[in-house]
C-alpha cells in the first residue's frame, strides 16, 4: 500500500512502534510530541488505525479496560514496521510544503530509534536541501530566467534556508545529546 | 592530478586558541568552493593560510604542487600579488583614490605604467557595471557599489584563486547577490578558482561544493567534502 504524503498516518505508526497503545493514548501522544501541528480528533485517529488495519500495517491487540469504556489497542504488524522503516529512510523533496513532514519524520526517528537514526536522516535531508538550493541559484543566474522566475526561485531559497537553519540546529543538538549521554 | 591548492594536517593558534586542528583538503583548478561554518570555526584562518596571509604552525599548505607554507615572507607576497586575488567584508578600499586609481593599484605596485593600468582599471569597472563611478571616491558610493569596485581591484591582475571572506556580509539581498553573480560569472570566463568563506547557506548556494568546518576541523557531517 501507499501511505505516501499522509503525516499522520505514520507517526501513527511511530507511536506504536513501542507498543500496543488505544486510540485515546495515540491522540495524546500525537498532541504532546507534536504541539505544533494541529490536535488530532478522534474520528481521525480512529479512521486512520481502522485504514492502517485494512491495509494489514496494524492489527488488534486485544481489548484493555481503563477508567472509561473498553477499548481496542492497537500493534504494529511486520509489514507495519517496513512502512515506517521506509517512510524513516526517504529524503523528502526539498520543498517549503515539506516543513512539516521534516519536523514529524525527526521527532519521530528519536521516538522509535536512537539519536544516530535523527543524525543519520538530518545529515541527508541536508545534503538534499543544500543541492536544491544549488540547482535554484543556479537557475537565478541563468540570464533566460525572467522576472517571475527569480522571485519564485527566492520564495523556494528562503523556505529552503530557513529549514537548512533548523536542520543544522537539530543536527547540532542531536549530536550534542549523544556526546553528553 | 595535482590540485590547484591543498592543504595537509594544517594546524594554526592564536595564543591558547587553536583556530585549525589539522585541517586536510584539495581544491581543483577552476572550482568555486564555499568553506562554510558557524563563527569561530576557522573558516577564516583556513583562507588566510591557503592564500598564504598566513604560515601554519604545522601540516602544509601547497598550490600548484609547491609548497606555500616554505616560502619567504617575500615570495609568499609576490605570490599574493600575482596569483591571488583576495576580496574581505568591507574596507578595503583607499578612501582617499578614486574608484579607478584604486582598481588600478595593484598593476601599479607590479609595476605597470599609469596609462595602461588606467585602461584595466576603467575596463574592470565597466565589466562590474560601475563604470560611470571610475573617479568617484569610496564615501560617495554604496556598499554594494565599494564592494564591486574591490572585485574588480581583487581581479584586474587576472589571478588564478580569488578568496573572498564574507564578501556579502556587510551588502542587503539584492546588492549581495549581484556581487556573488558577478563573482561566479567572472570565474567561469576567466577561468579562476574561488575560495568562498561563508556562514550563509544561501551565499554557499552560489559554489560548486561546500567544505564544512567545524572547531577548527572538517565537520564529519558537511557537504562534499575532499579529503
């Protein structure tokens, strides 16, 4: 299956990568690892484990019972684990709408790995970010690019900087927290 | 092949501070390198010691096959005279010259006669497209303008390497990049390698390749670097 471009679709599955969690647990999750996106609902958490168990990435782990109703936990499947392991090792194309993706793939690499899997991505995410960045210039030196051209290759660059800012900053603290741990 | 410039174990202090900690790379003839790094990782130090400003400690510094960091005080000037050309933030140009007898400076001290080193000077400024300020002084034109007239200083001996350190530091946006365009297309005609210092991503963005320095060393997560 693909789950290409869906965000929340895999750092659900990140979330379960340490264990069986119901739908309330992953909604709270999400909402604290991530407080920059937008809460998840609960019809969207529910829709998502129920697509992610149709296309065979989670199953049922029984029913557990806290303070409130029953509910049905949620684990990963092998093929789950792939998916995420896949969607962990992909540069995303360097694009602005790609912030957000960034942002989740981190967070969620430090989750379910170690800080050398966060290293390892913010390393390659950068070196795609610089080439970008590289091919742009490049087109805004070329004397054929029109007016409009230039501006639209200086909207990318400066999105393209500002995450080639924060990827060195998360590559700087990531390195850091290794060295002292 | 040997490459334009190298430089092998280079170590250089100031005082207790250790700027480079054995630095190692080659850079080919006609490349546009950006070496990039946050502030104080030696990215500075690095160009000072690869345009031969500055002697190593230790380690070596070579160009063309031939040691740099061997050589007098003199043949290392000569060097800088002939071969380099060097291009810093800001001020460096004469106050006192017009932006013509300040591009024609340095055919001067290497001897060139008045009127022939006029005529390089006035054609450099006019490739820079600031021809029209050839008799104006430094205090009567913008940063961006000072710094084209210091390219076209750093590059009327036609030297091999130029080295510009922060060369758009002190310039906004739009009168930076025309300094780096200028910069990149006149490399590619002339044939000159450029040694790009940089903490800009965007100012990297203009090289062929980034080397990465950090506290003083290559960074083992950088771009593209040559070892």
């Amino acid at each position: 299956m693909s789950l290409s471009g869906s965000v929340t679709a895999h750092v659900v599955l990140g979330l379960l990568a340490s264990g069986a969690r119901h739908g309330y647990e992953i909604k709270r999750e999400h909402d604290e690892r991530l407080p920059q996106a937008k809460p998840l609902a609960f019809g969207q958490v529910y829709a998502t484990l129920a697509r992610l168990a149709r296309d065979g990435l989670v199953e049922s782990a029984g029913e557990v019972k806290g303070g409130g109703p029953t509910a049905t936990a949620y684990e990963l499947t092998d093929d789950g684990r792939v998916a995420l392991e896949r969607w962990l090792g992909d540069v995303e194309p360097p694009a602005p709408q790609s912030t957000s993706m960034l942002l989740a793939k981190v967070v969620v690499a430090l989750l379910v790995a170690d800080g050398d899997r966060a290293q390892k991505f913010l390393v390659a995410q950068r070196h795609a970010h610089t080439a970008r960045l590289r091919e742009l210039t490049a087109a805004k030196l070329d004397p054929d690019a029109s007016l409009g051209d230039v501006i639209a290759a200086d909207f990318a660059i400066a999105h393209l900087d500002a995450d080639l800012r924060w990827l060195q900053a998360s590559l700087d603290r990531v390195t850091e927290r290794k060295v002292v741990s | 092949m040997t490459a334009l410039l190298s430089a092998r174990g280079v170590v250089k202090s100031y005082g207790r501070i250790q700027a480079l900690r054995g630095v190692t790379l080659a850079i080919e003839a006609g490349e546009i390198v950006a070496v990039t790094g946050p502030s104080g990782c030696g990215k500075s130090t690095l160009l000072h010691c690869l345009s031969a400003i500055l002697r190593p400690d230790a380690g070596e510094t070579s160009y063309r096959g031939e040691r740099l960091d061997e050589r007098s005080e003199a043949e290392r000037s000569k060097l800088r005279r002939s071969e380099f050309g060097v291009l810093f933030q800001f001020g460096q140009l004469v106050a006192e010259l017009t932006a013509a007898e300040n591009v024609a400076l340095p055919l001067l001290l290497a001897g060139t006669k008045r009127s022939e080193a006029r005529t390089a000077a006035l054609a450099w400024l006019e490739r820079l497209g600031v021809a029209e300020l050839a008799d104006s002084t430094p205090g009567e034109m913008s940063g961006g303008e000072q710094q084209r007239t210091a390219l076209a200083r750093a590059l009327v001996t036609e030297p091999r390497v130029l080295f510009a350190d922060e060369p758009t530091g002190a310039l906004d946006t739009l009168a930076g990049e025309q300094v780096l365009g200028h910069i990149v297309r006149l490399a590619r005609e002339q044939e000159t390698t450029v040694v790009l210092v940089t903490h800009d991503a965007r100012v990297a963005g203009y090289a062929d390749r980034e080397i990465a320095l950090r506290d003083g060393t290559l960074d083992p997560t950088g771009l593209g670097i040559a070892v």
